[in-house]
C-alpha cells in the first residue's frame, strides 16, 4: 500500500514538474520576444507546441513571433488551423488578418476580421482593422464608417477614437476629433498615443480658436463639409455648439494656455444654462470636474505635452492641487457603458 502511494505521489510530482517547466518555458519565450529575439522566441514555442496541451495559446504567439519578424506566410499557417475553433479569440482573427494583409492580401484581410466579427460582434479591434485597412488606402469616408462602427460595438476599448479623432484632424470638420480625441485621453493615459493626442489637440483648438484682423473667431463649425455624408448618417454638432464657442471667445484677445481653459470651463457653464437637457458624455463629465474644482488641474493634464514648460511649471506651482485632482481622477473614471458613450452620431 506504502508502495502504491509513493508511485501516486511520483506521478503528481512529476505532472506539476511538467506544468512548472511547460510555465517556464513560456515565460521564457515570452521574455525573448519582449527582447526581439524572434528565432529564439521561435524555436522555443516550437518546443513547447510539443507537449502542451494549450495548442492555442502557444500558436498564438508563435504567429506573433513569425508576424514580427516578417514572415507573413509562416503566421498565417500557423494561425489558419484554429479560426474555427470555439477557442478563438478575436485577437486570432486580428492577427490572422493583419498576416494577409502584410503578406499583401488585403482582400482575404478583410474577409478574415469580418469572419472574426460574425463570432464576436462586438470586437472593436476587428471594425479597428477594417478602418485601418480603409485608412491605408486613403478612403477616410469607408474608415470612418468602420471607426465608428468600432466605438458602437465596444465604446471601452480606446483605439477607434483615437483612430476616428486622427482622421477628422485631417479635415475641416476639426470638432469631430477634437471630441474623438478628448474621449479617447479620458479612456488611455501615459502611453506614446496619449502623448501625442495632448499636443494634437492643443494644436486643433488654436487653429479653430484664432484671431482675424483683431476680431475672435470660433470656426468649429466650417461650411465645407468632407465626412459628414459618411453613407446614411448626416453631420450632427449642433449649432448651439459653435454659437455658445463663439459667445465665450467675444472678448478674447489674445489666446494662450491659460486661455483656453477659461474658454472651455465657461463652455460648459453656458452649455448647462442655457441647454439644460443638453446630453453629452463628455460635457457631462466636464461639468463633473468644474462642480468638484478639478477642471483647471483636468486641462493641463489634458494639454500637458502641447505645452510642456507650461504644464510643469503649472504643477510645480500647485503641486496640491495637481495630487487632489490624481487622486480624485483615479476614483472617479468617466462611466463609459454600451449605453453611455460618445459618438458624433449621438450628439444631442
């Protein structure tokens, strides 16, 4: 009996043995790839692939290792097996899809991540695929379409408004990204992307707040319409918008950082006064930080990297202001929900 229970016992050892070596050999490949070690990276997968049980999650990366290290044909023969396995992500769809396209088929590219959208409607980095797809070749209206498709389906996931706010900033409907924008620095913070979204904007507010011949301008609203035909849907930024933008511009003569934000805050307060019922998840969140006093910190957090000798001098400057309002944003995320988010096409 003593003998039975030393074998049960070496059995169990050696399977957790072989479990820890299989998690070992993983984190090991990983860390290769985190290095660019891509043959490496390889070589190691490949040998685990023959043990493992999770055949998935080992092909999956191996596919990343092949697609990084530019070969196409080789991720996408690895990944092709499981795209109708139950298992499959929409990451595998993704990926899958951005093989053939690097591998010069956009066609099947596209036919892959809307195969992946069948399984997974909601996928926001599927509709993000096809709208880069569009992107690439220089059709922003089918881009669009697809961006914006994205925030429907998945309004969390922060991609597509970066992707739909960097479009519109490449054309006279500049509002459109400035809000995409916006949207997207409440959803990601402290990434390249971020950084570079804060300087754009700040960018795209001076060019539609600007002074002419010693007259303020608010020019959010330009009459030369390209993207708002985008298929059935029309352009639906209200008029009161640019009128309340303009209102609080008429006695500005002279636009800086400090400016703006006294531009933006009293926005917001005209908004509410004189459109009550007025629903925007972004202005609603806005005001949230004006009736708690963390609109003026919000801003150069905001606009941080458009101005960075402004901003710091600012935060060393109000060094408690500037942690209250850490804190508080930490705490008080904007609510985002699949009922709750924004869009240019539900903008009331």
């Amino acid at each position: 009996m003593k003998r039975v229970k030393f074998y049960i016992i070496l059995i169990i050892f050696g399977f957790n043995l072989c479990s820890y070596a299989q998690d070992s050999l993983f984190s090991v490949a990983k860390k290769s790839m985190e290095q660019e070690r891509w043959i490496e990276a390889q070589n190691l997968l490949l040998q685990g692939l023959k043990t493992t049980k999770d055949t998935l999650l080992y092909s999956y990366e191996l596919a990343w290792a092949y697609y990084s290290n530019k070969e196409y044909s080789q991720s996408i023969k690895t990944l092709q097996p499981f795209v109708d396995n139950q298992s499959a992500t929409s990451e595998v769809y993704q990926l899958l899809g951005n093989a053939w396209d690097e591998y010069g088929n956009p066609y099947k590219a596209a036919d892959v991540y809307k195969e992946g959208l069948n399984k997974y409607p909601q996928a926001g980095n599927l509709f993000l695929e096809l709208g880069n797809l569009k992107y690439k070749q220089g059709d922003y209206k089918d881009a669009l379409y697809w961006y914006e498709k994205g925030i429907e389906a998945e309004p969390l996931f922060s991609s597509n408004y970066y992707r739909a706010a960097k479009v519109f900033f490449m054309s006279t409907e500049m509002v459109w990204g400035i809000l995409y924008g916006e949207m997207f620095m409440l959803l990601e913070n402290d990434t390249e992307r971020s950084k570079q979204m804060s300087k754009e904007l700040l960018e795209a507010y001076f060019s539609c707040l600007r002074n002419e011949n010693g007259k303020p301008v608010a020019d959010f609203n330009n009459n030369i319409i390209v993207y708002s035909d985008s298929y059935e849907r029309k352009n639906l930024l209200p008029k009161i918008y640019n009128s309340i933008m303009q209102e609080c511009c008429n006695n500005i003569k002279h636009l800086n950082f400090e400016v703006l934000i006294n531009i933006r805050k009293n926005f917001i307060l005209k908004l509410y006064k004189q459109a009550p019922d007025f629903d925007n998840i972004i202005f609603d969140y806005e005001k949230q930080l004006i009736d708690n006093s963390m609109f003026e910190a919000f801003n150069y957090y905001l606009f941080a990297y458009g101005e960075t000798k402004t901003a710091k001098n600012w935060i060393t400057q109000h060094k408690q202001q500037w942690d209250n309002f850490n804190k508080w944003y930490k705490q008080n995320p904007i609510k985002v929900s699949e009922n709750n988010f924004f869009s240019r096409y539900n903008m009331e």
